[in-house]
C-alpha cells in the first residue's frame, strides 16, 4: 500500500468512527490510543477523542508515514 492511501484509510476511519469527534479544544485527545487495521493488514495507531481538521491531517500524515500518531513528521 502506497503512503498516501494509508493516510486516507486512516482520515477515513476519523471522520466515519463515532468514537472520534469534532473539537479545537479537546483535539489532542482523551488520552488513549486506538489500533486500526488498514485493508493492507497493517496496524495503525491513532489518539483516542476528538480531533480538529489540522490534528485529523497530522495525525493521518504521521500515520500513513510511520504507523503511529505521536511520531514527529520531521523524524521520517
């Protein structure tokens, strides 16, 4: 699976997973973490909680590059 198709498995499942919702203040989270499968068999790992539009696309980006959330993007 391409980079870029891993960041929109995981910006899918963000924005269609009742468990993640819209917030600027509490976009950081709630403190946990979630895995997610992605179609190709790869884990995933995202914050738990709510996400704004900029944290969904960092969180995706870092995702699709490296596999978990918190990883710096710099660091690829």
């Amino acid at each position: 699976m391409r980079k870029a198709e891993a960041m929109s498995e995981v910006m899918w499942h963000l924005i269609t997973d009742d468990a993640h919702g819209y917030s600027q203040p509490a976009r950081a989270g709630d403190g946990t973490e979630e895995t997610i499968w992605l179609s190709d068999g790869r884990a995933v790992v995202v914050h738990g909680g709510d996400y704004d539009c900029s944290e969904s696309v960092r969180v995706a980006v870092n995702c699709g590059l490296s596999g978990r959330y918190d990883d710096p993007i710099g660091h690829m």
